[in-house]
C-alpha cells in the first residue's frame, strides 16, 4: 500500500514539475510563437483595447491607396499580417498599381487565366491577377502550364548566349526528331491541310524570321542543335526549377512554384521542349521573368510585392548580346508577324503570341511583352486558359493593359 501510494505521489510531483516547466516556456516564447500570433488576431478586441493591433493587416498600393488582394486565409494574408505587426500596425505598401491592377481584372473578367505586369528594373511586380478571383489555385505564382511558343524566347536567347544562330530549313513537311515520332509542323501546313490547300514551308530561313513566325519547325531543330548538355545550363543559369519568394515575413513568405522542366533528355527529346511542349510546364510569373531577363539585357531581378524591397539580382540567365537581339527579334514579331495587333502606336512593344495544345480541350493562349524597347519599362504576361491562338485571346488583354499603362505615365518619366 505504502509503495502505491508513493508511486502516485512521484507521478502527481513529476506532473506538476512538467506542467510548471511548460508554463515557465509559454510565458518565455509562447506569446511571440507566430502560430500563436495568428490565431490571436482572428478576435479582433480593439472595442476593448484600442492599443491591440487590428486583427488583418490593411495593405495599400504604391501610391498608399487601400488595395484588397489577399483572400481571407490564405498565405498571402498571413504574410500581410505578420508584416503588419512587425510594422506595429501600419499598413503594408505592396508595389501593386491600383490603377493598373482594377484595370488588368476588369480585362480578365469571364476568363481563367492570369496576368503579371511588372517592371523588369526593379522586380516590382505592378499587376497581378488570377482569374476568376475567388480561385483557390492562384494561378499567376502557383499555376503551372505549357507555355507553348512563349518559351522559344527563352530557347533563342539560349541558343544565342551559346553562339548558336543557325539558318535552317523548314520545310511543309515538318521535323522529324526521330523515326519514333511524329514530325513537328508549322500551323500554316495544318491550316493549308485543313482547307484542302498545299503549302510550300518557310524554306530556309534564320532565327529572327523564325521567331516573327513563330516556326515550331525551326525551333525544334534548333533545340536539338542546342544540345542536352546546353539547354540544361541555361534551365539551371534561369532557376526555372526554383521557386520564388514574391513577399517575406519573419515566419513565412508568398512563394510562387519552381516550373516542372524535365531533366535528363535526349537530343531528339529536346525537340518538343524546345516549342514549349513536351512534359515543360511553367507559371505565368516564370514567364514574365524570361521576358523580363531579355528586357533588362540578360539581366533577371528578384520579383517582389514590396513596394520598399531593394532590387536583388536573381540570375544571368543570358549574355547581354544575345538579350540585345532577342529583343529585336521580339520587336519584329510585333511590327511584322503574329504579334501584329500589338503595334500601339507611339510605343515600341516587343511580344510574342503562344498557343499552347494540352491534350484535352481548346488550346492556352498566352501573350507575353514589354515596352518600349529602346528602355523598357514595364513587362506584361498574360494567360488564358483553353482561350485558343494567343494573338486572338491573350494578346487584346495586354494590348489594352499596355494602353492603360501608358495613359498613367509609365513609359514617360522614370517611375
């Protein structure tokens, strides 16, 4: 009896030197703990205490203008919130563009998809949108997709940084990269087919007419040209596969995904790769980073919603030549080939349309520029699910963005 009752007494004294240990912790770093911090700003108590820092962080945009972007829950709110109490409950500027962002959701309005706008000196991003709004995947950091012929940007200022600039010829009948499989053609053999026409293939022709024209024949030799060894330096010089953060707090950041590039090919594997097929998959802020990177003469910044963030170098992904005649070849996809509808006057836009196929259902578009191109200012990106050819769904949202761009000074003065 009397070793029971000692066993419990030992047991009843541990417990109550565990639970005062415990104690003594929680009162140490318990109240600092940022999962405790969290749940604590859900009751909102500045009825009785007007001292407790409100319960969500307010973010404003770069003009200090109240902005709501973050939904309830989210990480991106959980970020603002924990920024709100490091800054005592002053609200977050984000580099968001209030002008800019009402007007890229407006263009968005019935589409799925996203849009990126930001300025590739800086990083800062000025518009972002994932569309519908009330998605839970945000598609603009976490959405990955084919990115069809937007990605032969990336390909041509790869080839170009390794000294590849190869005149090659593309005929009707398309590429084959292998016995295996099937050949890759341009889209006029298969519209010419569809109507019943001939048509006769560009012929030999050379990087900057091959991108004017989007040749999924060129670029899918040229891809195999370029090599294994060379497109996988230039996917590691990119980080293409890292991810991203857009916005850090002291426990958590806004992250956008690392894109899915496959790693390991074979040369003729390269060939859908190389016209943005094939296992490739990236975000629509990767891509705007790309062309980003052309834009700022091989140069690709950090991405940020900080208004106050500090332009960080991310990576080198190009030489600076090769940035240089990337960005001319882009300017002539929109004054001469199927960037065409995007010569706004008085700017100097350099684009290129991509239409990504996904094995089930109409085909992404995708837009991707920036302007102007003698200084380029800002950067716009955009994404539309299953909208079919780029320059009929995506391009017309970044035309009219470019437009709203320009009539609040970006591309006058230094902004």
């Amino acid at each position: 009896m009397k070793t029971r009752l000692y066993i419990l007494g030992t047991l009843i004294l541990a417990a109550v030197a565990g639970l005062l240990v415990a104690h003594a912790r929680w009162l140490s770093v318990g109240p600092r703990d940022p999962r405790f911090v969290r749940f604590m700003r859900r009751y909102d108590r500045r009825a009785n205490a007007s001292d407790i820092i409100p319960a969500h962080a307010v973010a404003v945009d770069r003009c200090g203008r109240p902005i709501e972007m973050a939904a309830p829950g989210s990480t991106f709110q959980h970020v603002l919130d924990d920024l709100g109490i490091s800054a005592k409950g002053e609200a977050v500027q984000l580099s968001i563009d209030a002008d800019l962002q009402s007007r890229a959701e407006e263009l968005m309005a019935g589409k799925n998809g996203a849009v990126v706008a930001l300025e590739p000196a800086t990083g800062r991003i000025r518009a972002l949108v994932s569309a519908p709004r009330t998605a839970y995947l945000d598609r603009a950091l976490n959405g990955l997709y084919p990115p069809g012929s937007v990605f032969k940007v990336f390909v041509a200022a790869a080839a170009l940084s390794a000294n590849l600039d190869p005149v090659l010829n593309c005929p009707a009948e398309g590429y084959r990269s292998s016995r295996s499989t099937p050949p890759i053609r341009d889209v006029e053999a298969r519209q010419a087919a569809r109507e019943g026409k001939r048509w006769k293939g560009f012929g030999r022709i050379g990087m900057g007419e091959a991108l004017a024209h989007s040749s999924n024949t060129y670029f899918a030799q040229l891809g195999v040209a370029l090599g294994p060894e060379a497109f996988g330096a230039a996917v590691e010089a990119a980080k293409l596969r890292d991810p991203v953060s857009v916005l850090s707090a002291s426990s958590l950041s806004l992250e956008a995904t690392g894109g899915s590039v496959p790693d390991g090919l074979r040369p003729a594997q390269l060939a859908p790769v190389a016209i943005g097929q094939g296992a490739l998959q990236l975000s629509p802020l990767a891509v705007a980073m790309l062309t980003a990177a052309v834009a700022d003469d091989g140069l690709m910044l950090v991405p940020t919603l900080s208004q106050t963030a500090k332009p960080a170098l991310r990576a080198r992904p190009f030489t600076c030549a090769a940035a240089g005649r990337v960005k001319k070849m882009m300017r002539s996809v929109v004054r001469n080939g199927t960037g065409r509808a995007c010569d706004i006057p008085g700017l100097s836009v350099c684009g290129k349309t991509g239409t990504a196929e996904t094995g089930k259902g109409k085909d992404h578009a995708w837009f991707t520029c920036f302007a102007p191109q003698e200084a380029p200012r800002l950067v716009v990106t955009v994404l539309v699910e299953h909208g079919g050819f780029g320059a009929r769904a995506a391009l017309p949202v970044a035309r009219e963005l470019l437009k709203k761009a320009q009539e609040l000074d970006y591309f006058g003065g230094a902004r």
